[in-house]
C-alpha cells in the first residue's frame, strides 16, 4: 500500500537529512512543504497523508504569524489520532500544541553540540551513544505528555502524546554534512555559552553520529510499527541516492 508523508521545513534551500530517505526507503512518498516561506498548510484532517515530520529552525516556537499556525495544526493532526514526529523545534511546537511551555535557559546557555541524555521511560529506547543540539529554548512537557528521555543543560529531551507523536529535543536526523552546513552559516553561534566549538564537535562526530543514525532506523520503526503503518522492504539504492557522504569533513 502507497504511503505518503508530509515534511514540514523552516529552512531555505533543499534539506538533506537521514529521516527524509529514510521513510522513502520505508515506501513512503514524500511531499515538502514550508509555511516559513509561503507555502499553505494542508488539511489536518484529510486522508492525504499518513505521518507527518516536523523539523527545527532559527525560529522561536513563540513567534506569531505561521509559526502560530503551525501550533494550531499540530494540535488538530495528533488529536486526530495521526503519527507525528517532530525535530528540536517541531517538539517545542508539539508542546506548546498541548499545553506545554517553550523558553530559553534560565542562565542563557545554549546546547550546541554532542551531549548525554538519559532514558527514563520504560519501554523507550534511547540512544546509547552522546546525541546532537542547537538550540537556545527547551520545552516543557505538557500534562498529557510523558517523559521520555532527560538532559543535563535542558532537562527535558524527548516526549510522547499517546502512541503516535513524538517530539525530540535533539537532532537525530542530522547528518556530518548538514552538520558542517550549520557550522559554516551560523558559526557565530559557537560563541554563546553552552556550545561546543567546531573543533570539539567535529572530533565527537567520529563517534556519534553514525551510531545516532542506527537509532534513528530503529526508532522510525517502532514509531511506524506503533502507528500501525506497515510499508515493504527497504530500498537499499534510496539511501545512496539521497543521503550523503558520512564522512566526517576535514576541519
């Protein structure tokens, strides 16, 4: 049976992550759309699409405008019951949906770079290896919430609504080349307390970020598997075709 999932994107340009081919090679048909650049929101409630992936942004998850927009569909798309996932800013979003709050740290640091979290739900298998941040605003966890996974800088990490939605605080999807993309265009960043510089990141890629993407095949199947979407054998020419290189970029 077709499958088909919608990815919401607050970035210009073409992204190029694990999750995307990922789900292609899962047999899903991918549709993009991003409100940050003028683009209209589909239906919640339509049968058009089967899942939803909502990804972060230099946005603030309080801004106005479409990023209120955005809330308001997430809201209406989980309470149908749909499968979501959302990526640093699409799980602020995902809290504030159902209640939750979104606000930088108390201190102002920022969480860039590889750093621990630990699992606390039974059940959720989080990633044995450190995972990747940037981000300057954590979430709380709303009152139909559950906590799945905690950190040392912004405590809450990783949360569920139901069976079905899910929202990580941190970047699983990222690859080293995205990495190094966000690295070259807002290197500024790197400054603010909290972040790693480019360095130490680099040098902690060579560990993480491939044993980040063997949970992230392992997560989407349970998510999927959760949600009762069933989808055929994995493609194994997708991931050459639309993942890049895993190699770490010379510094």
């Amino acid at each position: 049976m077709s499958r088909k999932a919608l990815l919401l994107n607050h970035m210009e340009g073409e992204r190029i992550d694990r999750a995307h081919p990922m789900l292609v090679r899962r047999g899903f048909e991918i549709e993009w759309c991003a409100p940050a650049l003028g683009d209209v929101l589909p239906d919640p409630l339509s049968d058009a699409f089967d899942a939803v992936v909502v990804y972060g942004g230099a946005q603030s998850a309080n801004d106005g405008g479409y990023i209120q927009d955005e809330v308001e569909w997430i809201r209406t798309w989980v309470e149908a019951d749909k499968p979501f996932m959302g990526f640093c800013l699409g799980a602020q979003l995902l809290s504030l949906a159902f209640g939750g709050e979104v606000r930088p740290h108390p201190t102002g640091l920022y969480e860039i770079g590889f750093f621990p979290i630990e699992t606390v739900a039974p059940g959720f298998k989080g990633p044995h290896s450190l995972v990747y941040h940037w981000h300057k605003e954590g979430f709380t966890v709303p009152r139909t919430g559950e906590l799945l996974a905690r950190g040392d800088t912004f405590p809450n990490q990783a949360f569920r609504i139901g069976r079905k939605a899910y929202g990580l605080q941190f970047h699983p999807e990222v690859t080293q080349n995205q990495m190094q993309t966000w690295m070259d265009s807002a290197g500024h960043m790197l400054a603010h307390p909290g972040a790693q510089d480019r360095e130490r990141q680099l040098a902690d890629a060579r560990h993480h970020i491939a044993p980040l993407g063997d949970w992230l095949e392992a997560f989407l199947d349970r998510w999927l598997s959760d949600s009762g979407l069933t989808y055929p054998a994995r493609s194994s020419t997708a991931a050459s075709e639309l993942l890049p290189s895993e190699r770490v970029p010379s510094s």
